[in-house]
C-alpha cells in the first residue's frame, strides 16, 4: 500500500505509481508491478520475490511530467 500527497497534505490520485523491484546481490531481469489507484490517495501494489535475499525496492511516482523516486531495502526471507 502506497500513500500519496502533496506539500499541503492533499492527496494525490492522478500519478502513475508502481514498483521496481532489484535483487542486489543477483540480477533478475524486470520486475515493475503497477500500482492501483484506489482513492485517497492510496494506491496498491503485490510485489513478487523470486529468490529470498536481499532486494531494493524503489516506489516510482510519475506526475505532471515528473517522476519522483522513493527507495527502501528489504530482506526477503520464506523460511519462516
């Protein structure tokens, strides 16, 4: 779940939003799922990993001729 808004708070539901998801330790090709808007802001996305590890995940905004970039890292581990 991806939350959206701008300087004063307001929300955004006009972007195009989605993922890119990266394997940092092995290349795996493209993995950008998009991002659903559902309103108030909100926008939904299912990543897939395909290998536990570490991965980076950056949220992607394009808006208004901008693209604006968010980048977390994640460890991804299915053992548990």
């Amino acid at each position: 779940i991806i939350t959206l808004s701008d300087a004063q708070g307001q929300f955004i539901d006009d972007a195009e939003v989605y993922l890119d998801l990266e394997m940092t330790e092995h290349p795996m090709g493209t993995n950008k799922p998009i991002a659903s808007p559902q309103g108030a802001g909100i926008y939904d996305a299912e990543a897939v990993y395909t290998m536990n590890g570490p991965w980076t995940v950056a949220v992607v905004v394009e808006r208004d001729g901008q693209t604006y970039r968010a980048t977390f890292d994640a460890v991804v581990d299915d053992t548990n």
